[in-house]
C-alpha cells in the first residue's frame, strides 16, 4: 500500500508532515490530550512536525473552531462552514491513516505541484475560520479538496509563516495523489526516465489512431503492403514543422517527386517530406493521415 | 542470504557490455592472486597518496602507456568515464568563469546522457547541431562549425567546448572526429571526445584527430570491471585539468597536494584498475583485429535483417559493434504473447542468451563483439527461431 505521506512529502519536498483529520462521533477510550487548551490550527502545525492529539472540546481554546469542527450547534448566528448536524464528540489531529481528511502545508510553488498533479483543485475561502473551517469541515462535509490561507489566529498565535497555506484533501483524494506520484516517478516517461523525443502527446495519440506505433523518436506501420515510417522534423530552433514519409525497401524500388530513393546497405529508402499543411493532413487530429499517405505512396512508388 | 549469479555462463549480448568482458585467464588471475581480498589492492605500496602515482605495480607506468596508446601525452584514471567527461567540464568551466569563453558548450544530438549531466553538474549550458533523423541519425562536421559562429555571435564568446561522442550509445553511429577536430582546431575551441564505446575496442590518435581531451570507458570498451574511465589529454591541457589541491583549511592548516581535485582527490585503488592493467596487453592487441570484428558484425546485422521485420537503424554499412534494429516483427508477436514485451529477453535467456533490454521489443540494441562464428550462429539462429513463432 502506497504510504501517502512520505509519498506526498517527497514529491513536495516539504518538511511538514501530512496530517490527518479524523472526526470522531464516539468518546474514544483514550485521549491524547495537549497539555494546555490550544487552537485547533495550533494543533494541526504540531502535529506537521511529528506530534499526535486527540482532544475533545476542553481542549480547545478557540470558541470558532468549537462551531467548525461540530462540537456545539450554534446559538445565535450560524457559522460556515461547519460540520453539522453537531455530532462530534473528539477530534484526532496526526495520522493519516485512517483520517477523513488530509492538510498539508504549503508554500506558493508546492501548491502549484499538488495543483498540476491533482489535475486542479477549485478553491473557496476568505480568510477566516480556516484551518478548523476551510480546511477541515468545508472538506469533510463537501468531500471536495479546498485551499485556505489561513487567518489572523493561525498566523498570528498559530504560528504559521507569511509564506504558508494549505491545501486539504479529501482521503480518497490524498491516496489517488500519491497513487499517481509513484506512477509517474516509475515511469517518468519511459522505463529509464529518460525521454528520447518530446512529440506532444495528441500527436502520438492521433497516429496510433491511424495505426502507427511510436518507436524511439518516429512511427512505424503498415499501409497496405507498405512498410511506412513517420517522422516529424524540426526547424532549427527545434519546432517539429515538416512531416517525412519513409518507405523502407529491401531491394530495388522506384520513385518520382516529391519522393527520393537512396541506397542505404541493403535497403532502398523512399523518402519525402512535407508541411503537413500543403498535403492536407492534420497531426493533431489525425485527419486524412492514412488516406493522404496511401494516395502519395500509391501515385509515386512503384516495386521494381 | 544465497546470492547467486543467475547469467552464471550466459553469452552476453548487451553492447554496454561486450567490450568490457575479461578474458577468462585475467578472471582467473584476479582470484588466484587474491586480487580481490581487498578493495584498496594496490594501495600497499602507495608512497605519495595518490593511486596514480603508485610504482609497485607501477600504475604511472600503466597511465603512460595508457596515454601513449590512445596519442596523448598524459593519462588519469577516474571514476568511470563520467568522471572523466565532469573532470573537463569542470575545467572549462572555470575557462568561462574568467571570461575566455562562454559558458555554453556543444554537444552533438546523439550525445550520452553523462555528458549532459556532467555539464549540467557545471553550470554549463548545452547546444546541439541537429541530426538528420530518421533511420540513420548522422551529423555533419560543418554543422558544429556554424553552430560555433552561432554560440560566438548570441554570447559574444566561443564555447567552452566542443564535445563529440565517437560512437553514440543509440545508433552506434561513427562520428566524423577527424573532420570536427580540425574545426575546433580553426576556430580555437577546446575539443573533449567521449570514446566510451570505441577506446579499447579501435584505434583511435588523439593528436591526429586534434582532440584535445580523450574520455574512455574501461568497462565498457577496454576489457576490465568498473567503474573505471580514463581521462587521456595532452601537456598543453592537463596541467589545467590535472591541476593539483591548493586550498587550505583555515584551522588546522592541513594541505592535499597531490590530490587532484578534478577527479575527486585520488580515483580507483581497487579492483577494477588492477583488472583494467591486466588486460591492456589483450585489449592493444585487439584493437588491430578491428576490421575482422567489423565485418564480423556487418554480417550478423545482414542475418538479422534477413528475417523478417527487422531493419537496422543508424549507418548502414554500419561501422560499429552495437546495432540498434527496429523490430516491430517482434513487437507484433510480443502483442500476442502472454508476456508481453518481455517474451523476447526470456526467450533468448532459454537459450543461455543474455543482454537484450528487457521489456522491449520495438527496439533492440545487441553486440556480438568478440564472439567467436559459432557462437554468432547460435544468437542468429536463436533469433530466427523466436521470429519463426509469428
């Protein structure tokens, strides 16, 4: 099983452990108590830097966090976002195992890795009742990721710098994350994580459509009785802006223009390029690609 | 823990490999004559804190011969040839940190991936002439001349240097090295050619090829154990790139002056370098029987093409011992196969065959360099067999 947090942290290169939430509606056995009332936004920094805590109410020194985290209904006004109905008997602040939800602190430029990863994260907050509020009840209840950027208690008798924010996940979301993050550093593209070409993806997508499989920087199939290989040149400058067909062929063989034919060993290739435009195909698409292709090889080459 | 060698007697295929292969007396030797009871071998004897400097057995003697062999006036041994390729970026980068050139260096498109990161290492910026693609892969010496003007005229500096890789790790492509070392040589840009996969395997003269630094893969291509490289230069270079330690900690005054710090102090005093000294004799002798070898492997590469779905890729003539073929003959069958892309590694490992990268079957890269005609038969037929199951 994937180990979310060492996972996550190694990816983000963060100091702070991921800490799980777990929102518990039964008086657990044993309380692992702070030794003095704390904030909950106290508590989740803690626990970033190895600490564990399950608390209950009296151990709470923030009366917002009490709404938040559903330890009490409201009276008077309502506060959101909340955990309701108020069923909430402890909290445990620390593993991720098992947690509801999963905080992470962030600075700017490890949120945009989590965002990128994530495939985006769409982010509701104002800057109060945040880390007990935003982070915590707003994804518990919604099942959906947010950011917080804190507010004034967290920064101020929290503790957390200017340049921190969280980001919070549902624990599903977390594990898919990681899940992901080892994937990738798997492969990172190709078994040796190196990359021997960098065509964009729908190009490759749009001819394996036409049925031609990517080799090492170029395409290879069939048309008809053809063997056909697909290479994408570059300018100087490195923009892939012409499209080479080439028809190897182990023997003799004859072309006209646009095609050439040059021996190489024991083989002649067939070879012509073009601005994908002029002969009407459409890489990202894919549109006429095996059509156009055919129509050129069968007007201009001929088996001898 | 039983570990045991599972490849025990394989015949290996793997081009990263076959040059680097010990003749089976030096194997012999290096355990009979307790070799290998010890990583520091040949350190008994080391007077001057520098393992290249040691005289009994005498590894100045070996780096002499060594620089001798390949036209140079200076030879060091290093941590593989990657560290050789670190020592000369390190060199010049300092050339472009005084100012007297740019810190971007050229590298040609095939270049190996240790060239890239020991430049990277460096802080040196790296620009590539362009190849000609598909299926040959070949460059021109008269690109890297204007990518030159190109670097001169963007930074106002020459480059740093010039890097050429004699044999590429992809295609096995032979670089024109004569033709881009008289280029250099015009235009005054230090020259670095990384021979991993040909020095030990054939000739090569760095004076008449005007390099200026020489890096070389011993357990790739000169018959030893690794990780080994050597740094091969001549006197108007290694004074800069073998420059010893000059600096000084500020409390206890200790100094390292024999050290050099470009190849980390003092480099291998172990076993590959004993295995490397072992085999020199065998792998000069070697190298005249290159030709034989080439025609050896032109053969083989026209068999393999002979079956089927299978075309080699690079020059063709090709004019090196690795052979990259496209296989999409094989990779139809893996497609069917309940292994997959690694049904073609376990069938040549059922018949005692080891070395293809497993996993794949668009592309394999094998050598049969030093195999003997039997032998080559054998890998050929195996091939047919596998391709036959279509």
């Amino acid at each position: 099983m994937v180990d979310i947090d060492n996972t996550i942290r190694s990816y983000l290169g963060s100091k702070y452990r991921l800490v799980g939430i777990k929102i518990l509606n039964e008086i657990p056995k044993d309380f692992n108590r702070p030794k003095k009332p704390l904030r909950h936004c106290q508590m989740v920094r803690e626990a970033a830097l190895g600490k564990t805590f399950t608390y209950d109410a009296k151990d709470l020194s923030c009366p917002n966090a009490e709404l938040a985290l559903g330890f009490v209904e409201p009276k008077y006004v309502d506060v959101e976002p909340r955990i309701k109905p108020s069923n909430t008997k402890a909290v445990r602040v620390g593993p991720v195992e098992g947690a509801d939800v999963v905080l992470a602190i962030v600075t700017p430029k490890q949120l945009m890795d989590l965002a990128v990863i994530s495939g985006g994260i769409s982010a509701q907050f104002k800057g109060e009742i945040a880390v007990c509020g935003e982070a915590t009840a707003k994804v518990f209840m919604e099942g959906k990721p947010n950011i917080t950027v804190l507010c004034n208690g967290a920064r101020i008798l929290g503790e957390y710098k200017d340049s921190e924010l969280i980001v919070s996940l549902p624990y599903d979301d977390a594990k898919k994350i990681a899940e992901k993050i080892v994937t990738l550093e798997k492969k990172g593209g190709a078994l040796c994580g190196c990359l021997t070409s960098d065509i964009p993806k729908q190009i490759i997508l749009s001819l394996k459509d036409n049925g031609f499989e990517k080799g090492t920087d170029y395409f290879f199939g069939r048309i008809d009785d053809w063997d056909v290989r697909i290479y994408l040149d570059k300018d100087q400058g490195g923009r892939y802006d012409r499209i080479t067909i080439h028809v190897p062929v182990k023997g003799e063989v004859k072309a006209q223009k646009p095609f050439t034919v040059r021996k190489r060993g024991n083989w002649s290739d067939v070879t012509g390029t073009f601005e994908p435009e002029e002969i009407g195909i459409n890489l990202n698409s894919g549109e006429n690609l095996k059509e156009t292709i055919r129509a050129l090889i069968e007007k201009n080459v001929k088996m001898e | 823990m039983e570990f045991t060698n599972k490849y025990k007697g394989y015949t290996i295929v793997n081009p990263l490999m076959t040059g680097g292969i010990l003749p089976e007396d030096i194997q012999k030797n290096l355990c009979n004559e307790e070799w290998l009871r010890v990583g520091y071998s040949l350190c008994f004897n080391c007077l001057e804190g520098r393992s290249s400097l040691v005289t009994k057995p005498s590894v100045k003697d070996h780096l002499q011969k060594i620089a001798e062999f390949f036209g140079g006036d200076v030879a060091e041994h290093t941590f593989g040839c990657r560290a050789a390729q670190f020592a000369v970026m390190h060199t010049v980068r300092e050339l472009a940190k005084e100012g007297s050139y740019s810190d971007t260096i050229i590298a040609d498109p095939n270049s190996h991936y240790t060239t890239n990161i020991a430049a990277e290492m460096n802080g040196l910026k790296v620009t590539e002439p362009p190849h000609s693609g598909y299926p040959e892969y070949n460059y021109t010496a008269e690109s890297f001349a204007d990518k030159i003007d190109e670097v001169k005229k963007d930074t106002g500096k020459l480059p740093a240097l010039v890097v050429v890789t004699h044999v590429d790790p992809y295609y096995g492509n032979l670089a024109p090295v004569k033709e881009i070392g008289k280029i250099c040589e015009e235009k005054e840009v230090p020259y670095m050619v990384n021979a991993a996969y040909t020095g030990g395997i054939l000739p090569i003269n760095i004076k008449e090829l005007k390099v200026d630094f020489l890096t070389l893969s011993a357990h790739k291509s000169m018959a030893s154990l690794g990780p080994l490289g050597y740094l091969v230069t001549t006197f108007e270079h290694s004074k800069k790139v073998f420059q010893t330690s000059k600096q000084r900690p500020d409390w206890s005054g200790r100094a390292f002056g024999k050290k050099i710090p470009n190849i980390f102090g003092c480099s291998v005093g172990g076993i590959p370098l004993i295995s490397s000294m072992l085999s020199f004799s065998h792998v000069k002798k070697r190298v005249q029987s290159w030709e034989t070898e080439l025609e050896k492997t032109r053969r083989f590469a026209d068999d393999m093409e002979d079956l089927g779905g299978i075309m080699l890729l690079g020059q063709n003539p090709h004019n090196h011992h690795l052979l990259h073929f496209e296989t999409p003959g094989l990779w139809e069958i893996s497609q069917k196969h309940k292994r997959k892309g690694f049904f073609l590694s376990e069938e040549l490992e059922k018949r005692k065959i080891n070395g293809v990268h497993k996993g794949l079957t668009k592309h394999i890269k094998i050598s049969v360099y030093g195999l003997d005609k039997e032998e080559i038969k054998r890998i050929g037929d195996a091939f047919r067999e596998i391709a036959d199951k279509k």
